[in-house]
C-alpha cells in the first residue's frame, strides 16, 4: 500500500478533523485572497489564532506554512511596491505572488491527503 493510500485510510480524530478544517478555511481565505487582498489578511488572521488548537497534530506546520507565506508575502510586496519607482518592483510582485500561489497550493494538495505541509 502507497503512503498516500495510508495517510487516507487512518481514521482521524474528532481534534484533528477539526485542525484540518480550520487549516482548509485558511488556506480557501488566502486562495481569495490573492485576487482581493482583503481575505489574504483575514486568512492569515484565522491561521495564526487557531495555530494553538493544532499543537501536537499531524498539520500544525501548515499553520506555520500559513504564516510564513503571508509575513515573507508582505514583506516582499511592500519591498516590490516601493521598487516599482525603479521598474525592478513588477517583476519582484510577479515572483511573489507565483512563488505565494506554490505554497498555497502545494499546503492544499497536502492538507487533503492528510500530509503534513513540510513531510
């Protein structure tokens, strides 16, 4: 039996289904978010409270993923914003948002194979 076959095939527990949706809403709010803004804000919020609740679990890094993603995001789109003055920002506020669409996506393909984010 395949890994991916035994990820899904364990029963999880009422906390870690609970973690996983939490973690599912997060990611969903920081999808809708790179088309609004607003909601990559909200999804990062929503991350960072319920990051307590998965301590332990087998996806409390995607919690951290979730974090990183939005504060190295930030980071960079102000550092992009401001560069733009000098045309170097566009190109960096492209990169920023594919390399923010890989860790979004690659958490979500993961999260739904009951995987952690970094394993």
């Amino acid at each position: 039996m395949s890994e991916q076959q035994q990820a899904l095939d364990v029963p999880m527990s009422a906390h870690d289904d609970s973690v996983k949706t939490h973690a599912l809403i997060a990611y969903a709010l920081m999808v809708l978010g790179l088309f609004t803004g607003l909601f990559w804000l909200i999804g990062a919020i929503w991350a960072m409270v319920k990051k307590g609740d998965a301590a332990g679990s087998l996806f409390e890094d995607h919690y951290s993923n979730i974090s990183k993603t939005f504060w190295w995001g930030l980071g960079l789109s102000i550092v992009g914003g401001l560069l733009t003055f000098v045309v170097i920002g566009y190109p960096l506020l492209v990169a920023v948002w594919i390399w923010s669409i890989y860790r979004i996506v690659k958490g979500l393909a993961r999260l739904t194979s009951n995987k952690a984010y970094a394993g």
